[in-house]
C-alpha cells in the first residue's frame, strides 16, 4: 500500500514537471516618430540642354576657284572683318579688265555718235541732209549710252566677285572645324560649308519643356501673359556635362510659340553671358529650374518604403498601431520628399526601423529629437 502511494506521488510530480510555461511577449519596440508639417519649398528640375553661340554662321564661298590661302586654324578666334579664306582670283581680275574695256569701247562709241549728230544738225537744219540720217544718228548714241551702263554693271559685278576671293569673318567668334583645305576646289554649290563661326560672347541654351511641366511652370509665377511671367522667372543654372555648375547664371528669355507635334515638348531658351568663351556652340548640359511648392508636406526620404512603384510611409494611429500608407510625391528637396496627398499635416510617422514593420503592428512611439520632419520656410 505504501509503495502504490509513493508511485501515485511520482507521477503527480511528474505531470506538473511536464506541464508547458506559459512565455511573455515581448515589449513592443520603440521607434521614433515626428509630426508632419507644411511650408514653401523649392525645388530643382533638370532638363538636358543644348548650347549655341548667340551668333553661329557658316562660311560659305559666293565663287568657284582653287582654295589660295587659309589664314587662320581651327578654333582660332577672328574679330569681324578679319581674313579667314583667299581664292584664286585671276580669272575674276581679268573678267574685270574685260568689263572695263568694254566700258571704254562704249564711250568711244557714244563719243562718235555724238560727233554724227553735232555734224548732221546743222545739216538737216539747212535742208542738205534728210531728217532720217539725223534720227539714226540719235538712236545710235542712245544704244551706245546704253552699252556704256551694261558696261558699268558688268564692271560692278566683276568688282563683286573678285572681293568674294577674299573672304572675310562676318562677325567676331571662334573658327569651327576647316573642311576645306588649301589647294581644294571650291564653289557656292558645295554641300559643305569652308567652316562654321560662332559668337560666344554670350550663348543660347536651348531645353524642352513637357505640357505638363509647362503648365506647371506658368502657374508657378504671376502675370497675364507669358512676356509678363518671363520677367518675374528667377535665374536658372547650367549644369555642364561633366556634373560641374557654370559659374554663371542665365535667364529665360524666350519660349517657343508652339509645341513639336513629334515629341509634345515645348522649346525653352535660357541666355548665359560667356566673358572667357568658356561655353562653345555644340557643347551639351543641363538646365536647372527652380520650382516653388507652397504648403508642401515633408517627409523624409528614410521614413519611406517603394514597393511596386509605390512610396509607403507608417502612421501611427490609436493605440499606437501603425497604418502602411502610400504617398504622392511631386518633388524632392535634400533628403526630403515633397508631398501632395496620403498624409496631412499633424499625421505621426515613423522614421525609421520601418523595414521590419507590418500593418497594425503595435510600436512604442519616442518623440524625434532632431525634428527632421519640421519645415523651414524659405
């Protein structure tokens, strides 16, 4: 009897030893958050830009011949009325010889018309002559004053083209690639120009503006008319094509009067001033426009998560459970994005830690210290 009674003690030692404990959960964690606020923003947009000398000619011959001389090399700076090209000019002194005998044979034969009429005038007067022979005489020395004005315009034309053998840089600027050298044939006809010449003093840098962000340019700035919103317009910057900003700031000055069917786009011009002539026609960059957003909401690039073209930030809601909630964002400032809709101002959201977070997961929410969500108006 005593043993069964120690065995029934054993296993009711046993049964109690085997019974599971019960676990705690763990403390929900502490994540900080901040309020989310409003204020006027700028941002920055870039476009890819073209630059253009504010004056780009190309050279051209206006008469055929051997190329003579090249006065100059490429990328040499020429001031305007300087020789760059000489053609072989020869033929075009002998047309004008030519046109200046042909002058003086003309006036030698309106001279002695006039001779024929001097002599015949008191003739037919007298009645020794008949009037016809004084008539023709007459019509004579009209046809040799009117070889003597062909032979005038044939000596102005041979002048024009023996100048056209030197060519002269129409404005000042910067010599382009010379496709022609010396000794080559050239004429007006040619598909390719002798060079082309660029004024950089000051440059034309060409970008393309989307209906879109048209529309939301021309609202940003006030005025009735775009030549009254062009003089409110702040001043943009040029990015160059290695990431460097140019030390200048230009100004937008004219918009194309229509857009391109082909692409939707509209043309833009901006003017830089280039005193070092560091900016050369063909250069590329990019056009930096700053854009004001009023009572922008800010949110902080590191609070949010992107999933399938989406940006999510978690609030946090009653009883501190926290809500995934996507967010439109028209801009980004620093490490900031710029808000339009998801979340209002005075919304609680968590900074950061959200990689681990699932809906209406409870968290203990900590004041953020350094206010990254606050707003600066500028």
């Amino acid at each position: 009897m005593k043993s069964i009674i120690l065995a029934l003690v054993a296993l009711s030692l046993y049964g109690c030893s085997s019974k599971p404990q019960t676990q705690q959960a763990p403390p929900p964690p502490s994540l900080p958050v901040a309020s989310i606020t409003s204020g006027t923003q700028t941002t920055y947009q870039e476009y890819p830009a073209s630059i253009e000398g504010t004056v780009n000619v190309e050279i051209r011959p206006q008469v055929s011949g051997a190329l003579d001389k090249v006065f100059v090399d490429e990328g040499a700076f020429v001031s305007a009325g300087q020789p760059i090209f000489k053609i072989n000019d020869q033929p075009y002194r002998a047309a004008l010889n030519n046109a200046l005998a042909s002058l003086h044979a003309a006036e030698a034969t309106q001279v002695n018309s006039q001779l024929e009429i001097d002599k015949l005038t008191p003739l037919v007067e007298n009645k020794v002559v008949s009037e016809y022979q004084l008539k023709t005489a007459k019509a004579t020395n009209q046809v040799a004053k009117a070889n003597i004005e062909q032979a005038k315009a044939n000596i102005s034309t041979a002048q024009i083209n023996l100048g056209y053998t030197l060519i002269k840089a129409p404005v000042s600027g910067y010599i382009g690639r010379l496709i022609k050298k010396q000794g080559s044939l050239v004429a007006p006809t040619d598909v390719d120009a002798l060079t082309q010449l660029s004024d950089v003093h000051d440059v034309h840098v060409y970008f393309s503006l989307g209906e879109k962000d048209f529309v939301n340019f021309k609202e940003q700035y006030p005025g009735q008319t775009l030549k009254d919103k062009l003089k409110q317009l702040p001043a943009v910057s040029l990015l160059l094509a290695d990431g460097t900003e140019y030390a200048k700031q230009g100004r937008i000055d004219v918009i194309d009067g229509q857009f391109d069917k082909n692409t939707g786009a509209i043309t833009v011009r901006a003017s830089f001033v280039n005193p070092q002539g560091l900016l050369r026609s063909g250069n590329t960059g990019k056009v930096r426009l700053s854009l004001q957003h009023t009572d922008a909401l800010i949110v902080p690039e590191s609070a949010t998560v992107e999933m399938q073209d989406k940006v999510f930030v978690f609030t946090v809601g009653d009883s501190s459970k926290v809500k995934k909630q996507s967010i439109t964002i028209v801009g980004k400032n620093g490490d900031n994005y710029l808000v339009k809709d998801g979340v209002k101002v005075g919304d609680q959201i968590v900074l950061s830690g959200i990689d681990h977070l699932q809906e209406g997961m409870v968290i203990h929410p900590e004041k953020a210290t350094d206010k990254v969500a606050a707003v600066t108006k500028n």
